[in-house]
C-alpha cells in the first residue's frame, strides 16, 4: 500500500520580494504542523510535488504553504486550508506470531509486528483457541465451531506496536491451539 499527496500551488505575482523557496507544512488533526522539505522549490513558479512518506492512513490534514525570502523578516504569509484531504484507510499488516511447545502443559508465546504502513496503532485483537477434543484433521479441515476460545488473558499482548514474548502455563496437554 502506498500512500501519496500532490499538491499544486500558483506563484503569485513576481516582485514580491527577493524570493528563495517555498515551505510547505502539513498537521495531522490535533496535531503540531510538521515541515515537508522535499516540496521546497526554488523556482519562483507554480509548484507540484507529490508527498508519499511520513503520511498516516484514515487521517485528516490540514495544509498551509508560504515563500521564503532572502530578508527572514519578510518571510510570505501562511496560505492555509484547513481539512484538506484525509487519506484512505489502509489496513495493518498482521503481526508475526508463534508458539514453541516447552511442555505437556506449556507453551512460549512470541508475537512481532510487522512493517508500520503508517497506520494509527490502537492495539492488537487476540484469539486463543483450543481445538475441540476428539477432533482430528489439519488446519485446513479445522471449522471455526470445532474450536473452543480459550482464556485470551494469558496472551501477552503489548499495549503499543512492540515485540512481546510470554511463558504460556496451565494449558491441556494433548490439544491443538490456534492463535
């Protein structure tokens, strides 16, 4: 998934001071305003660029694009427009998980998150299932109603996007879990 933004802006009139560039600034909702330098243009023209790293997904920007002079006093005002664009929704990719059988009764429990996609982290959804008893089949012939959720409490899930690991106790011996 790729994320991008381009922006075009008119130069205005000529003259207006001895110009050096351009400065273009985006903020998150509720956020601080945050620079883009690689839309700084020294050309006194009409502007395109295309932002596509540092922009998160199902976000709301608003914009605002000034002229830099040689005299940093007469620096151009801020033209702003306010909720400018809100990117699409891209979804996360699942994190990395696996268990290592460390007893009858034991498992170790490891999980590790995935590329960031930009996204808002607000936390992982965990499912810990048993297979029910008396079952046999692979995966693949596994039904959703032959498991049994099982304590999800005794995954370890982390409260931010973070590699976490944790002894799994008190499990049946002899059963299948999916996670």
């Amino acid at each position: 998934y790729n994320i991008s933004v381009t922006f075009d802006w008119d130069a205005g009139k000529c003259n207006d001071c001895i110009f050096t560039g351009w400065e273009l600034q985006l903020r998150a909702k509720g956020g601080d305003w945050e620079d883009f330098p690689h839309c700084v243009d020294a050309r006194k023209d009409d502007v395109n660029c295309t932002i596509s790293e540092g922009i998160a997904s199902q976000t709301t920007y608003d914009a605002r694009v000034r002229q830099y002079c040689l005299d940093p006093l007469s620096k151009g005002n801020w033209t702003e427009e306010m909720e400018m664009f809100t990117t699409p929704a891209i979804p996360a990719d699942a994190p990395l998980v696996s268990l290592l059988t460390m007893g009858p009764h034991d498992m170790w429990f490891a999980l590790e998150p995935r590329e960031l996609r930009d996204c808002i982290f607000m936390g992982f959804v965990s499912k810990f299932q048993a297979e029910s008893r008396g079952q046999v089949g692979s995966d693949e012939d596994t039904e959703q109603s032959d498991l049994q959720i099982v304590n999800e409490t005794m995954l370890c899930m982390p409260r931010h996007r973070e590699p976490t690991q944790c002894m799994l106790t008190g499990l049946q011996s002899n059963t299948t879990y999916y996670v």
